[in-house]
C-alpha cells in the first residue's frame, strides 16, 4: 500500500475534519487522486479528485460547498480533504486512491468519519 490515510474522527454534525493522505509511490505524484467513501452497507463511492496540476475535479453534489480537495504544491506527496458543515450522512470509511477508481491501487485501511446528529 503506497498512500496512508489520516484525519477522522468523532465530531458532532455541523463539525469540521481535515483528513490527509499521505503517498509514497511516485504514480501518486504524477496522477490525479481521488476521495472516496464507503458507508455500512454501500458501495465505495467518489467524493472529490484532484488533477496534478491541482484542480479539483468531479466533486460529488453531496459534498459540493461543503469539502475541499487540495494537495500539496511542493511535491504533491499529500491530498487534502477538508470537510466543514458535517453531516451524519457523511459518516463512513473515508479512502485516497488514483481517479480514477478503475486505475486504482491496492486500498488502504482508510479512516473513519463519524458525525453524530
């Protein structure tokens, strides 16, 4: 596994988390990443990317106006998701991989988002 996820966590509804992803396989540096997310009984599912170049890209409606993607200018070793204005809806496994999903990688173990209502 070449990329590590951190950041989640417990927070009430309404709350903010920044989670980080962290890479160390050079595909990382130079392909687009995405966010994805799987709830208790759903599929995976996309919630943002983000280009090399540092654009954000298919951001889901669920999300839009509420989460960030961002990676780190200098090398683009680390993905951002900042999540404000959370939702228990929002709850689940939170992963990083490439984007998009069918050029993914192995997954990690990923971290867990609650929001408690």
């Amino acid at each position: 596994v070449q990329q590590v996820e951190s950041g989640g966590g417990l927070v009430q509804a309404g709350g903010s988390l920044r989670l980080s992803c962290t890479t160390s396989g050079s595909i990382f540096h130079t392909s687009a990443i995405g966010w994805y997310r799987q709830a208790p009984g759903k599929q995976r599912e996309l919630v943002a990317a983000i280009t090399t170049g540092g654009r954000p890209t298919d951001v889901a409606n669920s999300v839009k106006g509420r989460f960030t993607i961002s990676r780190h200018n200098a090398d683009n070793t680390v993905v951002y998701l900042e999540m404000n204005s959370l939702k228990p809806e929002d709850t689940a496994v939170y992963f990083c991989n490439l984007h998009p999903a069918r050029f993914a990688l192995a997954w990690g173990q990923g971290t867990q988002v609650t929001v408690s209502s």
